[in-house]
C-alpha cells in the first residue's frame, strides 16, 4: 500500500463527503493504492454516521471512533497505530487542507528520502489577531528549543516515512510538536513544502485561545524532556551542587571573618546572622540540597517506570 491518509476529526459533518471526494479523485488520478483512516476524537453530531456511510461504500475507508473526545493527539496516534501505508500523510478533516498536495508529499518521502514533511501554511487563511500573530512567535520558540528549522510546526498536513510514526508516541497535547518526537527517536531529516491553505468554509475552529498558553507549557516540556528527560540528575545534580557550593563559601567565610576577629584583630566581632552572607548560605544550601534531591528523584521515577522505548531501531536483520 503506498499511502495511508490518517484524518482526525471532531464535528466536522459538513465536511466529511467533500473530503472525501477530492481525496478520492486525486488518489484515483495518481494510482494509488491508499487507505483513509477517519478518526471521529468524539463528535456530537452527525460525523460517525457519514463515515459509517463511506465505509460501506468505499473498501479504502476505514473509521475508528472515540468514546469521547480525548484530543488531537490521540486521534493521531490511534490512526498511526493502524495505519499500513508506505507513508502515511495526516490531514485536517475541514477542508483548510488541500489533497492536491498528497502526491507532491509522497513523492518528498520516498524520492527525496525524507523521514518526515511538514507543511507549511505560508499564506495562512485564519484570523490575524487570534492565530497569525501568536503562532509566529510560537514557531519562532519552537525554532530555538528543537533546533528543526521549520516554519510552521503545527501544520496538519504532513507526510512520514511508516517506521516514523511506528516509533513515535503522540501524548498528551504534543500533536503541535511530532517533528521535534520524530528527532528525538533518530529521524532527523525532516523538510518543509510550502501548502496551500483555505479558510474554512465550514463548522468552527476546535481549538481557542488556550492554544497558546498549554503550546508554550507544552514546548518547555518537550525542550526538557528531550534534553534531559533521561538523565534528569545531570541537570539538578549540577545546579544543586553549584548552589551548595556558593552556600558553603558564604558559610566558610562568616567563620573566617569572625575567628579573624576574634583572635587576630581582638577586637568583638559582629554577629554572625547580621552578615548578609548568612543569609545567603543559608538559601543557597537548601535550595541546593533541594534541587540535588529533585535529581535523585527523577532517576528513581526514571529506574521505576518501563523504558522499553528508550531507543529506536531502524533495520532488523
Ligand atoms: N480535532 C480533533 N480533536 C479535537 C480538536 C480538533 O480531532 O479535540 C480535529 C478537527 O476536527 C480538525 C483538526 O483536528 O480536523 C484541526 O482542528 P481545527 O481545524 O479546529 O484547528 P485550526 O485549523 O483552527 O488550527
Ligand atoms: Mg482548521
């Protein structure tokens, strides 16, 4: 099979036979043998029905339905766990995507020997203020942390290579960051194809502004997780020593100073928790030693947890 088409999809009924159709005839157009995996995360409205429909009249369409709407991600993962193709291209269910563009993205994956392609919206069709705007800065972040030179990071339209999204798990809400999942399970070579987009024509947007703050937690997350998220100790054992360190200088040198004035100078020394020092080593030495067992702590949840997808391997022989 050479493409999978994975579609998530909440209340998108007035969509869904005009997606269809199009995706039908360019897949028709271009041979291919495909697939359509539809991913109702929950709908309330008519969508099941109209996939249940599809499927009954098109052997390529396969649906899954979600007892509730348990969010983007999971509807992506759930299509990645059944999907068969060669590649396997995800799309958005409302029509802001183009299927004219499948065939240009298979061929980025198995003639140019791409792991992953992402789109990019670069004349984008959605409101300025609300979505343009933020997502600038978003992906200008996301830029930096990943160090994955894309521009549009949370693109629906993408396209990867099969071992990719065999060995990637889509959490949480970190749809907005599978390249970054990609890298991090070893496929580095990920590229960009400049899409078309539309405004959508119907139903409204699922997510709202909330977008913004959890894709930002999100990316402080994954930017830790990937960095230190296997060896946490690294980073708050040297922090924590560092602290304690600064502590226990302050700390020697109150001693000095005041043996110094004691018996060198004879002279009556200050009290010890008048020095600004004292304070100082006493913040700095139970933040340390804070900080110090922070690590110890991530290594046991670490130690406690099955790993087994710590590695990915890439060819068995
Ligand atoms: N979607 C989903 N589950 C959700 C929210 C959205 O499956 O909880 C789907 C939605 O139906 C659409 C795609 O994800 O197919 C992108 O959503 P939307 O178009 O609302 O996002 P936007 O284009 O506004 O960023
Ligand atoms: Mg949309």
């Amino acid at each position: 099979m050479h493409i999978s088409l994975v579609i998530p999809l909440l209340n998108e009924e007035a969509s869904l036979l005009e997606l269809h159709q199009w995706v039908s005839e360019v897949m028709t157009s271009h041979n291919f043998v495909y697939e359509i995996i539809f991913i109702d995360d929950g709908s309330t409205d008519n969508s099941w029905r109209l996939i249940e429909h599809l499927t009954s009249k098109d052997s390529s369409v396969k649906g899954l339905k979600f007892a509730a709407n348990f969010g983007k991600s999971q509807a992506l993962n759930a299509g990645f766990k059944k999907a068969q193709g060669e590649v396997v291209i995800t799309m958005d269910a409302d029509l802001q995507d183009s299927p004219n563009e499948i065939p240009s993205l298979y061929k980025m994956i198995v003639t140019d020997g791409y792991d992953l392609v992402s789109g990019w919206k670069k004349k984008r069709y959605d409101s300025k203020i609300r979505k343009n705007i933020p997502s600038k800065l978003f992906n200008w972040a996301a830029r930096k942390t990943s160090g994955i030179a894309l521009n549009d990071f949370n693109c629906g339209l993408k396209a990867y290579r099969l071992k990719v999204v065999k060995n990637i798990n889509v959490r949480g809400e970190m749809h907005r960051y599978i390249p970054v999942l990609a890298k991090n399970a070893g496929f580095a070579n990920i590229g960009e194809k400049i899409v078309k987009h539309q405004a959508r024509k119907y139903g409204v947007t699922k997510f709202g502004m909330e977008r913004f703050v959890n894709g930002f937690l999100d990316l402080i997350t994954i930017w830790f997780v990937s960095k230190f998220g296997k060896r946490p100790m690294h980073l708050f054992g040297l922090l924590g020593t560092c602290m304690f360190a600064i502590g226990f200088f302050a700390a020697f040198t109150i001693g000095f100073l005041k043996l110094l004035n004691l018996y060198y100078y004879q002279r009556p020394a200050p009290l010890v928790a008048d020095s600004p020092l004292f304070y100082i080593s006493l913040t700095t030495m139970i933040l340390g030693t804070q900080l110090f067992l922070a690590g110890f702590i991530g290594e046991l949840v670490l130690r406690s947890k099955n790993n087994s997808a710590n590695y990915t391997i890439l060819e068995e022989l």
